[in-house]
C-alpha cells in the first residue's frame, strides 16, 4: 500500500476536519435539536486508509467516526477511495474501533470518486429528500489534476443538489498555480499545456466559483505549509455552506469575506508555483 501523500503537517488538517466537523454537527442538529433524528451523512472522496504513518496520527475517516460516537449522533458515512489497499485497511481500524460496517451506516466504495456520487445519491434518497439532507462532504486529494482524484466538478454538482451538505476542501494552492507557470507558450510546453487544461480549478477563486454557494457561506482556513514557516508546498482548507457562520479563531478558520479571509485568498493569490 502506498502511503497517502502526507507529510507533518497532515496532523494539523486533521485537527481542523474534526473541529469543522464539530460545527457542522451542531448546525446540523436545526433549531432546539428538531434534525437530530436525520442522519448525518459523512462522504469522503480520497479517504485514505484511516491513518497518516508520517504524521502519527489518525486519517480523516476515524476522526469522523470519532465525532460522531463521542457526539452520539446518527451517522451514515460514505468513504471512497480509488485504491483498494487502502480501503482494505480502513475496514480493519473501523473494525477494531466497534463502528459497524454495514449499508445503513459505513459504506466503503473503491472507486474513482467522480464516480462515487451517483451512488452517494441513491444512497440517500432511499430515505429522504436530497435537499433536506445535512452532513458534509470533504473532499481532500494531495493535488489539483484529474490524476490526484481532484473531483471538484463531481462535487459541485452533488453540492448544488444538497444545500444543506457542507462542503470542506483541502486545496493545495502552491500544485494549483502550477498552471499559472505554463503562460510560456514555446511548443516544447504544449505537453504540460494540454495537461493542465484539463484541471478542473487553475487557481483557488476558480475553486470557490465552482461550488456555487453564496459568497457569505464561505470559511477559509489560515493555510498550512509543507515546510517550515512558509516555504513548501501552501495548503488551504475551506468550509462551503448556505448559510452564513462565524468562524472560529480556535480554529483559524475565518469567513471568506471578512478582512482576514480576504488577506488569505490574496496570499494564495501571490503564491508562487514551487
Ligand atoms: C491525501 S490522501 C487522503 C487522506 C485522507 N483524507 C486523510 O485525511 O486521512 C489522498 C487519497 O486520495 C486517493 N485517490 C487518489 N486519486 C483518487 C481517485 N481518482 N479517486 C479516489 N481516490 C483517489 C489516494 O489513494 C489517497 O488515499
């Protein structure tokens, strides 16, 4: 089994998908706990296999499940992945953990995630309406072409069906402007041209247009960075909902259009490919 593209600071994502998940469960919950009897539906593309050997720590399937048994909350989750070692391995650690893998509460698809959300649909319509259901989906590959699973129009289209599914994305901001460094337009470049074209999100504004939710719904992430203090490969997380939340400076986690929000997309703006 391949290890999943982690480095040190996976540790710190997982920090911030379990507190994201946090809020996101109380939100979920409705006005005085009126949802709680709906499940909240888990889907992760690019699962991974439950642990981050580098970073000693769990992956985000287990930290997910952690949420939902410590918060006792009704759970279906949806974990996909293209690579079936992977998958093979998540089943044992959900195992050990006493969760139950069965198809009305952990669904383990090994699939290519752009393929996962017909699934994900039927799954859910079997019990209730696609546009009442809450959850979230994250959506976290190590890069932004078609090849790292980036399944971003997969998931712009399944969000624009559920409103009420948050979307959270780990955007690897310094892989995305790689497409900014092929301006050169020399034929010796036309390979790395035609391959780029076929990115679903050449810089991090063209990700946010993509999920169509409103500009005041959106939390974004101080970003991470591979190395040290700011070198390294910068690394974004960001929170789409419907409805406008606050954010949380536990969490670092700012909304989009507040004055550090901004400050941050301009940052990932000027970044640099490596
Ligand atoms: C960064 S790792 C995931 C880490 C995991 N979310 C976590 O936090 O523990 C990326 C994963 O994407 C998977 N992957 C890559 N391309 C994929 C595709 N097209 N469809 C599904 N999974 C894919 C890889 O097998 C790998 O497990």
């Amino acid at each position: 089994m391949e290890l999943q593209g982690q480095s040190r600071i996976s540790r710190f994502k997982e920090e911030a998908y379990r507190g994201i998940l946090e809020m996101s469960l109380r939100l979920s919950l409705g006005p005085r706990g009126s949802f709680a009897k709906f499940p909240y539906w888990g889907i992760e593309t690019n699962c991974g296999s439950g642990e981050n050997e580098k970073s000693k720590c769990d992956g985000s399937p287990i930290e997910f499940l952690k949420v939902m048994t410590l918060n006792n909350r009704h759970y279906h989750a949806i974990f996909c992945d293209k690579d079936g070692a992977k998958l093979r391995a998540l089943y044992q650690r959900i195992i050990s953990m006493g969760c139950p893998v069965d198809p009305d509460t952990i669904t383990l698809l090994e699939m290519d995630n752009s393929h996962m959300f017909s699934r994900v649909r039927s799954k859910i319509e079997s019990t209730e309406t696609l546009r009442h259901a809450v959850g979230s989906v994250f959506c976290d590959s190590n890069g932004p072409s078609p090849k790292t699973g980036f399944a971003l129009e997969a998931v712009a289209e399944f969000s624009s069906r559920c409103p009420k599914i948050d979307v959270i994305i780990n955007v690897n901001v310094t892989g995305i402007h790689r497409a900014l460094g092929v301006k050169d337009e020399r034929p010796r470049y036309q390979k790395f041209r035609d391959k780029i074209s076929k990115w679903p999100a050449k810089s991090l504004d063209e990700v946010i247009s993509c999920i169509r939710r409103p500009k005041e719904g959106w939390l974004i992430r101080e970003p991470l960075f591979t190395r040290g203090g700011t070198s390294g490969y910068m690394y974004v997380l960001l929170v789409a909902r419907s409805i406008a939340t606050k954010g949380s400076s536990i969490l670092k986690l700012h909304p989009l259009m507040s004055a550090k929000g901004l400050e941050i997309l301009e940052e990932a703006r000027r970044r640099k490919p490596e």
